[in-house]
C-alpha cells in the first residue's frame, strides 16, 4: 500500500455552495436524488446514499450568549457541513461483502466494485454512518469512491477540486490530521471554544476515518453519531469463542459415546 491517502473537511470554513455536490455527481455519473422540496433549509438531497455520495447539511441554530450578530437573521447562526463516506479503517461494509466487491484500494480507501456486486446489501446495516445504500435501478451497492480514478491519476477528488474555500482538503492522512489539529487550536485560541475534531482519532469505533471533520458542535446536531462502533468489531472474537464452544460440544459428544460403549 502507498501512503494512506484520506479527507478533511472543515466545516468552519463551509459556504455551504454545494459545488462539492454538483462536483461529484458530474465526474462520477452519479444520478440525481430528486429536486423535491425537503423543507430542510437549503437541502434538497437529506443525506447521504446510492445517489448522493456528498452530502451538504444547512443546520440553522439560535446563536449563542455573546455571539456576534450582524445582519439578517439575528437570532441564527448557520452551520454547514458536507458529508461523505468516511472510508474507515476497520469497515463494516468491507467485512461483510460475501462477493469481495467491496475492497481496500492502496490508498487505504474502501472502494465498491459494480461488476461484482450481487446487490445482496449486507453492507448497508454494516456501516455505522448509513453511507452505503443500494440503488433502486440496479440494486447494487454505491458509495464515494474518494475519486479512485482521479487520484490513481495524481488529481484530486472532484469535491476538493471544486471547494471555493477549501473546507474539502485531499492528502495524506497523518498530515491531514496534524494540519487540522493544528487549525482546532487556533480556532480554540480565537474563541471558537466549540472546535473539535471528529473520525480523526485511530481508537474510536472505527479504527479512525479516512475521512474526517472539523465540528463546531456536537457530532449529533450534524446527523453523526457520537460514538460510531463497527458492527464487526468483535467478529473474530465471536467466531473464536464459537470455534472453541463447537469444539467443547464435540469433545463432551465424543466423552458420552466413549462412555456408552463402555
């Protein structure tokens, strides 16, 4: 594997233009997810899915005891943030593919193979974050790709490519994650006390993310979970423990027959 390749998002610096959307659906083909009014603020696409593999969130909150208000809306404050698949490093998603469709590429990302999917959708439960969805026309599973093609080819993601402010930045992971911790204490010094890092840290359920975000609120108020665990987590564990119960059945079988024949 080259060096692990990966995303920050930094949703302090997010306009929310939604170029990152448009970006993705236009390199990658991927389908429109309906131009109904959700009644979200500005979102029309609700979440990640089969044909939304960036996702940008509008969350309009009353602002705080001292914020600074100007203009407009006094009483709110936006919070924006573009979602993705976060390209874990333990992936449900990856452990459960009964067809091997779903594979590590690399640069260390989770990448879904259509011409080997059977559409079965074992990955859909397996993902703690509800990224991965199964697509009505064909049945088979989609995701973000990281623009496997695009890197493969020294370029970056379309999302990145296309961020006006560069909220979506490409590169390698442990440099990714320095440059953002380094951008929390700044943000913390300035005042923005609410700063935090999310999917960055190798211990939490997941192994650490690919794909990683600067919040300025709790994970949940942007539709994350607060302590994302991989379903697949303890399956070796378990498959161990059943190995060892299968072998303790059979030995007090093969004790109970030794014992009749006696």
């Amino acid at each position: 594997m080259t060096t692990r390749m990966g995303f920050f998002t930094d949703t302090s610096i997010c306009i929310g233009c939604k170029a990152c959307e448009v970006a993705c659906k236009e390199w990658n083909s991927v389908p429109d997810d309906g131009f109904e009014w959700l009644g979200m603020s500005y979102d029309n696409t609700g979440g990640l899915g089969a044909n939304t593999w960036r996702h940008v969130a509008f969350i309009e909150q009353p602002k705080q005891m001292g914020e600074q208000q100007t203009g407009g809306r006094e009483d709110l404050r936006w919070l924006m943030s573009s979602d993705v698949c976060k390209h874990c490093t333990d992936a449900g998603c990856l452990d459960v593919c009964p067809t091997g469709a779903l594979f590590r590429t690399e640069f260390g990302t989770v990448v879904v193979q259509q011409d080997v999917c059977n559409g079965c959708g074992y990955c859909v439960p397996a993902c703690p974050f509800g990224v991965i969805d199964r697509r009505e026309s064909d049945g088979k599973a989609w995701k973000c790709t990281l623009c496997y093609d695009r890197i493969s080819d020294g370029q970056l993601p379309a999302c990145a490519k296309a961020c006006p402010t560069e909220s979506i930045q490409y590169g390698p992971l442990d440099e990714l994650r320095a440059r953002a911790r380094g951008r929390v204490d700044a943000l913390v010094e300035a005042g923005v006390h609410d700063a935090r890092l999310y999917g960055d840290d190798p211990d939490d359920g997941v192994g650490g993310a690919g794909a990683f975000f600067l919040l300025l609120d709790d994970p949940e108020v942007y539709g994350l979970p607060p302590k994302p665990v991989v379903p697949t987590r303890d399956l070796g564990a378990m498959w161990r423990r059943a190995g060892a119960a299968a072998a303790a059945f059979v030995g007090l079988g093969g004790a109970a027959f030794a014992e009749r024949r006696r």
